[in-house]
C-alpha cells in the first residue's frame, strides 16, 4: 500500500515495497515515453496498447503509482551507478484494454534516491 504519494512540481513520489520513497519525473513520459516526437515507438505502443498519449501522462503516472506495489521487484546488476530493478505490470489503461508495463528505477549510489529510469509497454 502506498504510504506517500505526492505530484509536486511535475514529480509524483511514491513508495515502492522494499525500496522506500522514489521520484517519477512526469518529464520521463512527456519528454521520451510519450512523445511522438521523440521516441516515435514507445509513444505508439503507449497509445495503442493503453490509449496514453503525451498530455495523459498525469494519468499514466497515477496509474503506475497505484499498481506499482502489485507486482514483484526484479533486482538487476549495480552498473556503477547504483542498484537498479524493475517491476513489470499488468495497467489496464484509458482505453480499457490490459498490456504489460516495464519500469526501471535505480537507487543512485550518491545520493540514495530511487527514481525511475525507464518505462515502456512489453509484448
């Protein structure tokens, strides 16, 4: 359950089960996930898999944030920066359709923050 959820300043906080409170910068989806313009494939796989586009990105964020201690985290190795994981989920979207969501944060070696790295649909 999530103890901390906060949209503050285009940054939504929350709690991930074992890891505590990461940040989830709405830039991540305006700027690349959900941006046509620059990640041309995600944006569509967002869109036809979930019906999220660029200004739905508030909503997508919520919706992870609500889900996000669903599902099992999956330690990857430390790259030198930090530790890193991802949780892979079932988000049912906008459209009412069910696809499977990867994010991927990382704990940052210096500064002990968690925040959210990546996120795309899978197949």
């Amino acid at each position: 359950m999530l103890s901390k959820n906060m949209f503050e300043g285009g940054i939504m906080t929350l709690e991930i089960r074992g890891y505590g409170i990461a940040v989830f910068p709405k830039e991540k989806l305006t700027q690349y996930a959900l941006n046509p313009a620059k990640d041309k494939h995600k944006a569509e796989a967002f869109y036809s898999a979930l019906g999220y586009q660029i200004q739905d990105a508030e909503e997508l964020m919520r919706n992870v944030s609500l889900h996000i201690n669903d599902f099992a985290a999956v330690e990857k190795p430390d790259n030198g920066y930090g530790k890193r994981f991802q949780i892979r989920m079932a988000l049912t979207g906008k459209n009412g359709k069910t696809a499977n969501v990867m994010t991927a944060w990382i704990q940052d070696k210096d500064t002990e923050v968690v925040r959210l790295i990546s996120i795309y649909v899978t197949r």
